[in-house]
C-alpha cells in the first residue's frame, strides 16, 4: 500500500513543451540546433580520436582536453537528441525516471566541465610559473586523481536532486515548459515546501561557478605576472600563447551563464523563450565552439587534422 502511494504522487511522464510561445518555428529552430549539433559531435570525436591515436599527445594538457571533449559530448548528448524529437515529431512525453536521469546528468556534467576548466588552468600555471617541475608536479597518478575528483564531486553535489524530487507531489500538472529536464522547471511544478530545493540549487551554482572561476582567475594572474617577467617579448608571447585556447574555453563556458544569471535578473519580466534560448545556448556553444578553438590555435592538433584531410585527399 505505501509503495503504491509514493509512486501514485507522481506523474508516470512529463510532458515537455520545447520553447514556449515559439512553438510555430520549432522546425526552423531546429536547424541552427541540429548543425551546433553535428559539429559538437564532429569535432569532439575528432579531437579524442587524434589525443588518443597520437601517443605524443598523452602530456596533461591534452589528457584534461580529452576530458573537456568527453563531457561536452555527454552535455550535448543529454538533451539534444531529445530536443530535436520536440522540434521534428512532437515526441514531447518524457518518462519520470528518464526526466531525472537526464537532469542528473546534465547538472553533473556541467560541474565536472568547471572541474576540468580549473583543472587546465592549474595545469597552464604550473607549465608558466613551475616549468622546470611540469613533469614531476603533474604526473599520471595526479591527473587520474583530478579526474576523479571532478567526478565525486559531481556526484555528490547532485545526487541529492532526485531523491528530493521524487518525494514531492506533483499537483500542478504533468507540463514541463521547457525542452529538457531543469532542476528548477521541475521543482516548479511541485507542491509543498519547495524551499529547501530552490535554496539547494542556488547554493551549488553559486559555490561552483564562484569558487571555480575564483582559482582560475588567481591562475591567470600568478601566470599574468610570471609572463611580464620574461626578458623577452617573444617568449612572453609564445607563452601567453599557450593559455589561449583555455582562454577560449573558459570564455565561452562562463559567458552565456553570466549572460543568462544577468538576464535573469534585469529582465525578469521577458518572455520565457529568452531565458529558454540563453539555456540552450549555453548547452550549446561550448561543445561546438571548443574544438574549433583548439583546433586552430593548437598547432599539435591543427597538424593532425590537416594530416587527415591529406590522406583522403591521396
């Protein structure tokens, strides 16, 4: 009896609507989306095949770059495909359990990607301020710890999320305005004390985007100054150089989420497809925008590619 009342405060599925107020374009939205998409997935198995295939490759900045491939992949992959089914075959039923799993991973693995960018910039300070203990500091066990660690934490931080939801009751409907499983579009939904959770979300972003981007901004500047201290203008160009296609990285990451925290904020009272677009975006454009970045300013990869075009060409 009491198995039946707990699954019975629930829905069996959501149903999730796509953009709202937008739904008469879906199918042309669809196309900017599905190409973003195309190019995530190009590009980031292109860049995990050649780190994997070139053993010259296996140095630490390249093991956290295939890392950063990896998660873009899964980021991607989380919603995307589901997305498209909304725009193309107005497949909107999502199950309960699928819509947990899918907001699991979504929420870990954009922690685990802050993880890795501060990891990289770690990575980039210790190459510029400690050259000569690069190979000592940053050895194979360490890496395989930091990934590790990016991933416990990860986990930790969300595996409380779908216990929580799953203990609520769900009176205000089955209709998630949204195209994918967001903590907060589902809480939305929820009756009772929601407190608890709202707080809980705000807390992770805040501590993750905030104590993350804080060690990468002090990297920068230890790395800043070491820079400034070379003799020449050469060998600070050559090193500041290396850092950025992390740069890059870090940048198109974190703006669309200040974009977004802004928008939030200022305009509160724009229409919910703005806020659901700048969401999408920041699924988005990192995944596709990354490879391209260290594609061409990472000479390494830049060869490796063109190596391949060459060979189809003969």
């Amino acid at each position: 009896m009491s198995g039946s009342n707990i699954t019975s405060t629930h829905p069996a599925v959501f149903l999730l609507v796509g953009i709202p107020g937008l739904e008469h374009l879906h199918v042309w939205i669809s196309i900017p989306f599905c190409f973003a998409y195309t190019l995530a997935l190009l590009g980031n198995c292109t860049l995990l095949f050649i780190i994997r295939a070139d053993t010259a490759l296996h140095e630490p900045m390249y093991l956290f770059l295939a890392m950063l491939a990896a998660i873009d992949l899964v980021l991607s992959s989380t919603t995307l495909p589901k997305m498209l089914a909304i725009f193309w075959i107005r497949d909107r039923e999502i199950n309960f359990y699928a819509c947990l799993v899918q907001m699991f991973f979504l929420h870990s693995f954009s922690i685990m990607e802050s993880a890795v960018l501060l990891a990289m910039a770690f990575d980039r300070y210790v190459a510029i301020c400690k050259p000569l203990h690069y190979t000592t500091v940053l050895t194979g066990p360490l890496i395989t710890k930091i990934g590790m660690a990016a991933v416990a934490r990860a986990v930790t931080l969300m595996t409380p999320l779908p216990f929580l939801l799953r203990r609520f009751h769900y009176c205000r409907g089955p209709v998630i305005a949204h195209c994918y499983c967001e903590h907060m579009a589902v809480v939305r939904l929820a009756c009772g004390d929601t407190r608890f959770n709202n707080i809980y979300g705000i807390a992770v972003a805040m501590f993750i985007v905030v104590l993350d981007l804080l060690f990468v901004i002090l990297s920068y500047i230890f790395i800043l100054r070491a820079v400034l201290q070379l003799a020449s203008q050469e060998a600070r160009y050559k090193a500041f150089g290396t850092c950025v296609s992390h740069i890059g990285a870090i940048l198109s990451t974190y703006t669309p989420v200040v974009i977004s925290s802004v928008m939030h904020r200022v305009a509160r009272r724009a229409a919910p497809h703005v806020h659901i677009l700048l969401a999408i975006f920041y699924l988005l454009f990192p995944p596709m925008i990354n490879p391209i970045i260290y594609g061409v300013k990472t000479k390494q990869i830049r060869d490796h590619v063109i190596n391949l075009f060459q060979r189809k060409d003969l």
